[in-house]
C-alpha cells in the first residue's frame, strides 16, 4: 500500500464508506450500488451527482439506520 504524506486538510470530511460498510450489508459498496438499494438517484459519472447521492446516503443511513457519521481529519 502506499503512503502519501500530504497533510490535513484541517477540517472533517465525511467517510461515506465507513458508514456505509457498518450500516448496511451490500454486495459491494460502490456508490451506485448502495444509492441504489437505498433508492436514491445517481447518474454515475456526474460530479453534482456523486456529492448529491453521497449527502442523501449519510443522512438516509444516519436517519433510517442510526448510523454514526465517521470522520476523517
């Protein structure tokens, strides 16, 4: 694995995935996949709708599923 030494950004930013894998079971967890069985609408390739569909996932699986929101720093 390589290690990159790039510093904080120095502010939290939400791990969508780590909430994601101790939320909810999937076959895998990419994005499409988990907005998916969520069902939440995602066109794959579309920066608006990647930040989108990442939001809706966090507070759907911290609403639905009382998920803790991880965050990295």
């Amino acid at each position: 694995m390589l290690t990159f030494h790039i510093p904080s950004v120095g502010y939290a930013v939400p791990d969508v995935l780590a909430v994601a894998r101790s939320s909810i079971e999937s076959p895998n967890y990419k994005l499409l996949t988990i907005a998916k069985k969520l069902k939440i609408p995602h066109n794959p390739h579309d920066a608006e709708s990647d930040a989108n569909a990442c939001a809706s996932i966090l507070i759907k699986l911290n609403h639905s599923y009382g998920a803790f929101i991880v965050f990295l720093f």
